[in-house]
C-alpha cells in the first residue's frame, strides 16, 4: 500500500522559511519521479515542484526562485525547502510520487501558514 506522510508546516513570517519532509513506503521510491502539491481551501490541488525519474526539476512559476525540492533514496523521503515565504504560500502542502496511480491515495498533508 502506498503511502506518503507529509512534515515540518508551521507558521511563519513573510521572508521565512520552512523546509518540508515526505515519507514514502509501499513501492520502490528510486522507480518514480516526486512532486510537492499544494491546496488551498475551496481551490484546485496545485502542483508546486517536481523531479521526475531522470532527475530534472520543475517548479511552478509563482515559486521559481524560492521554492527546492529534492530527494533522499537511500531515506524513502522527498523534501521541500521553502525560503522568503509569503502569505499567498498559505497552503497545505502534500506529496506524491510521479507519475501517480489511480489507486494512490494522499497523505494528511502539513499546514503552512505565512503571516505576520
């Protein structure tokens, strides 16, 4: 069974930073591409950052910059370093594996809130 959990939300100031972990099990991790979403309530999930198997990353215009994600194998675990936040950040951030299947599900996600 596939599962991610998501870590390390909070809440910061504008021009913080958060760095976010996921934790994956149930499929072989190194075999997929990860990707960070993000939703915010009454909107559509949003893809946020991916690195897709080659090892290529892509991030979405409105983090470009700002916004890192990486990868540990050898730890099953993806990360998201988020550094000058700011309050359109306001999400809850999840994970997922690239591409995802049908049957996966998504993590309880972490709150990030960006406020002064």
């Amino acid at each position: 069974q596939v599962q991610f959990v998501e870590s390390g939300g909070g809440l910061v100031q504008p021009g913080g930073s958060l760095r976010l972990s996921c934790a994956a099990s149930g499929y072989v991790f190194s075999n997929y591409g990860v990707a960070w979403y993000r939703q915010v309530p009454g909107k559509q999930r949003e893809l946020v950052a991916t690195i897709i198997s080659g090892g290529g990353t892509n991030y979405a215009d409105s983090v470009n910059g700002r916004f890192s994600i990486s990868r540990d194998n050898a730890k099953n675990t993806m990360y998201l370093q988020m550094n000058n936040l700011k309050p359109e950040d306001t999400a809850v951030y999840f994970c997922s594996r690239m591409p995802r299947r049908a049957a996966d599900s998504w993590g309880q996600g972490t709150q990030v809130t960006v406020s002064s």
